[in-house]
C-alpha cells in the first residue's frame, strides 16, 4: 500500500464521516423546528384564548352594566 492510498483512503472515511454527521444534524434541526413552531402556535392559540374570555367578560359585565341601568 503507497502513502498516497492510505491518505485517500483516510480522506476519504473523514469526508463521509463529517456529511453523515451534517445529514443528521440537518435532520435534528428540522426537527427542532418543526416543535417550535408547534411550541409557538400553542403559545398564540393559549393567548387568543386568554384574550377571547377576557373580552366576552367585559361584554357580559358592561351588557349587565347598561340593563341595570335602563331599568
């Protein structure tokens, strides 16, 4: 075995090694997107909600309000 094949050959399992790793760590990040955007969509939904019931009470209470005082 020459000098020149041992080199290919260690240049070679090194490149592979590092796209193998890259292709997982590519796949590892989508994933973590993909779950904050879930995260994230959650989030937004728990907020309108919130915002929602916070809003029909303040119409239930001001509705209340205005027939109290018109009678």
């Amino acid at each position: 075995m020459s000098v020149v094949s041992v080199l290919a050959v260690a240049v070679t399992v090194v490149v592979f090694g590092y796209r193998l790793g890259r292709t997982h760590a590519a796949w590892r990040d989508v994933r973590a997107a993909r779950r904050a955007v879930l995260i994230t969509r959650r989030t937004a939904w728990r907020h309108t909600a919130g915002l929602a019931a916070v809003m029909v009470a303040l119409f239930a209470t001001l509705f209340v309000t205005a027939f109290e005082i018109s009678k």
